[in-house]
C-alpha cells in the first residue's frame, strides 16, 4: 500500500478495493465479464470525522462495504474508492 496525497473530507474514507477473484475454489478460472464487483478494501486514508461523529476506522483496516456504495476514483493511475464512514459494513 503506498503513500496517498490526499486528505478527505469530514466523514469519508478513501479505500482500495481488494482484488477480484480470479478462480473458483474448484479451481474454474473466472472471464473478466463474470467477476463480481469487490466489496472488501483497504482504508487508504480517513478524513477527520464530524464535530458530533468521530470516525472509528483508521489506516490500514480492512474493511466490507456495499455493492454499490463510494465513488470510483482513480489517483495515480490507482483505482480508489471514495465513500462515506457509515457506508462501511464493517472491519477485520
């Protein structure tokens, strides 16, 4: 995970999605055009929360989030996404 230059603003969070499988557990490799969209990442950076509401989620969690949740970004010909701190389900 490299060093990102950007800082997001009050409740967002910039993660980088994991990558798609590329095989099954059976060991069936998966064409582009049926990989499903990742709903895993890792948090990137993390804006400084709300007066009310602190972010809980800090650099370097792993994270789940929503099948369409954030906004795709790309930053350094790295694919990002942008979303809100209650868009994410969940971390590990």
């Amino acid at each position: 995970m490299a060093e990102v230059k950007f800082k997001p603003n009050e409740d967002r969070v910039l993660v980088e999605p994991a990558q798609a499988e590329e095989k099954t557990a059976g060991g069936i490799i998966i064409p582009d055009t049926a990989k499903e969209k990742p709903q895993r990442g890792t948090v990137v950076a993390v804006g400084p929360g709300k007066k009310d509401e602190p972010i809980t989620l800090n650099v370097g969690d792993s994270v789940f989030y929503g099948k369409y949740s954030g906004t795709e970004i790309q930053i350094d010909g790295t694919d990002y996404l942008i979303m809100r701190a209650s868009d994410v389900l969940g971390s590990i």
